[in-house]
C-alpha cells in the first residue's frame, strides 16, 4: 500500500495527521479518561477487598482466644491451693490483676485447701482449678463426668530428708523409723510403691510414724538426731531454713522415674493437676485454650525467673518470698498437655487404684476425663 500522509498503513498505527482534528482528539480524551476512571476504580475495589480481609483474619485471631463459638469473652474463675500448685500460675495472676489480658475475664484466688474447692467447682462457682492429682479422678467419678483433667502442673515434690549423713538409697530406710504425714492418702501410696518396688516391706522392714500434718514431722525433724521424713516442698526448704544439718537424701520423683525406665506405658509420680468444668469446657473452648496458651507461659517463667517469681509468691502471701527463692527449683512445677499427660496420670492413678481404689474415687477414669485440645 502507497504510504499518504493522514491515511492508516497497512501497519494499522495511526499518524499525528488522524488526530488532529479537536473533534478526534476530544473522542481520545474521553476515551482515556473512561480508561483512568476504570483503572482507580478496579484499584479501588482491590484496597476494598485487601481491607475486609484484614479485618476478617483480625477477628478470627481475636475469636480464637475468646471465650464462646461466639467470639465473646468469658468471665473465667480459677482457684488454686496455697502451695505449689500455685507457683506456676503467678504470674499469669499478676497480669490478670493488672489488666494486662483483654481476651478473657480471668479471677484468681488462692485457697487453704482442697476441701473449699470441691463444693464450688461441683456448684459452677468455679470454673477452672488446680488440685492433687488423685482429687482430680475422685471429682470425675463422683461427678459423672462434671470435671476434666486439662494439663499436669506438678511433678513429684516428695523427698526423704534426714538429720545427718546415712540415707543413700531406698534400701538404708530399711530397719529406720521415718516420720511422715497424711497416713491414707496420696503421699502414704507414693512412698509404699517405692519402697515395695525396691523390695522393702512397709509394714515390715521399717518403721512409719504417721502424723496429721507436714509441720509435725518437720518439728520431729529439729527435735531428733538421725531423725528421718518423708517432706514435700516447700517445707524441706522451711527445715533447712530452720536447720542446717537437715539435707536432701533421696528425691522422690527421680526415685519413681528410676522403677520408670524399663516400663513399656512409664507413668510419673504426678502431684498436681489442672481441672475444668466439662460444662465450662464445652461452652467456652476459646477461654480453655487462651488459658492453656497463658498458663504455658506462667510455668515457663517459674522455672526461668525464679527471683521474680518468689517476689511474686509472698506478693500473693503462698509462702515468704525467701523460703520460695529456695524451694521453687525443687517444686517439678510443669505444664504437660495431650497424650503426654493422659500416660503419665493414667499410670500414676493406676498404682494408687492397685493400693485403694477409693483413692481415685472407685474406679479408673475413662477417656472422657482427658481434655485434648
């Protein structure tokens, strides 16, 4: 085709001569400008969508930690026993007092003892609560399934002490005379395992004087030389405070883990744990799972920051703050969740069912009792 000035090429592109003429260039102003319109338009609806987004992951995040399927925060209440039990949750206390935590409506209160627990949880006054380990399983079967077991938080805190220098092993108890206390409950099954694992007789290789509380065996501790106890803390850390003879002879806990080794299905001499309302469980799984998420951080700072965490100990009046200072490496305060703590508990009520089923409350718990999150 002849090239004209003014007249499309066989190339199709048009030359300056087609778009001159004000009626042409206006019909190309339009067009670019329907074109701008179009493209502000679809970056528009593009910012729009990135935005709803954003905020819908927001939410989700936020709903995840809060109490109800329906994103709603829940007023959670919690109790602890004045002990180690408690030492783990402190600082998760602490935050909650000062309003750090917007997720969840946690109240913490310490209590003198198992006994002023049991009523409230049975009533829905309290909704989460650590307590020992047996009372947990007494609660499921007396309840029918009302409470469930949600994390381990302490590990055996058991240990043989002695005024001088002749305990070794297990084996030295036999022939002694040892004081202890709560004759008929946990710590009576603990030691009785033990000691029968290492082929001692307790009704008959030894001598147990039983006394009603942890202080009177602390007390036969000052007043006898040679004197043996079975002490959990933080009252071996009070007699060493009290007494500088008294020492550390056997650690319970590793005791346990030792007749442990070669077991198929290991348990753990388990002292305390956490429990739910099942009720409480089921309606709000957001406000279980943000304190499960918490309470891990809590444990971790026991165990790491022991000088903040004993201050905080006497703030909240567990026990004073040097005697905690001294204690708190010794307490085996842990958070075991999962399958993890459905072996080490299921085994452990196993032994004290062996010994007296009463002592879990008749019967093994099923399966329903674990809380898996």
């Amino acid at each position: 085709m002849l090239k004209r000035k003014g007249v499309a090429t066989a190339t199709g592109h048009n030359h300056p001569a087609q778009t001159s003429h004000p009626a042409l260039r206006a019909t190309r102003r339009r067009h670019v400008t329907r074109r701008q319109r179009a493209v502000a338009k679809r970056r528009t609806m593009k910012r729009m969508l990135i935005a709803i987004c954003v905020a819908a992951l927001c939410a989700a995040a936020l709903s995840a930690c809060a109490g109800d399927g329906a994103g709603r925060p829940a007023a959670v209440n919690v109790a602890a026993i004045k002990g180690p039990s408690s030492i783990g949750m402190v600082k998760l206390m602490d935050e909650a007092d000062s309003g750090a935590i917007d997720t969840n409506d946690f109240s913490f209160e310490i209590v003198a003892s198992a006994d002023e627990i049991v009523p409230r949880i049975v009533q829905g006054k309290i909704d989460i609560a650590a307590v020992p380990a047996n009372l947990s399983s007494v609660l499921y079967n007396n309840t029918q399934g009302a409470v469930q077991v949600i994390a381990v938080s302490t590990l055996g805190m058991m240990y043989i002490v002695e005024n001088g220098e002749t305990i070794s092993s297990i084996g030295d108890l036999r022939g002694r005379t040892v004081y202890s206390a709560f004759k008929g409950k946990s710590p009576e099954y603990d030691l009785n395992y033990i000691l029968g694992a290492n082929g001692i007789d307790p009704e008959r290789d030894l001598s147990i004087e039983w006394k009603s509380e942890h202080t009177e065996s602390v007390a036969a501790l000052a007043s006898h030389d040679s004197a043996i106890a079975v002490l959990p803390q933080p009252f071996v850390t009070s007699a060493q405070m009290s007494n500088e003879n008294i020492r550390i002879a056997l650690d319970l806990n590793k005791e346990w883990e030792r007749l442990q080794e070669k077991s198929d299905d290991p348990s753990a001499l388990v002292t305390g744990v956490v429990v739910v309302r099942t009720e409480f469980a089921e309606q709000n799984p957001g406000a279980v799972s943000d304190f499960l998420s918490r309470y891990a951080v809590s444990v971790d700072f026991a165990n790491s920051s022991v000088d903040e965490t004993a201050a905080l100990v006497g703030k909240y009046e567990i026990f004073p703050e040097a005697v905690a200072r001294r204690a708190i490496p010794y307490c085996n305060i842990t958070f075991i969740t999962g399958q993890e703590m459905v072996q080490k508990l299921s085994g452990y009520l196993r032994v004290l069912f062996e010994q007296n089923p009463q002592s879990v409350g008749g019967a093994l718990p099923s399966e329903e009792f674990y809380y898996i999150r």
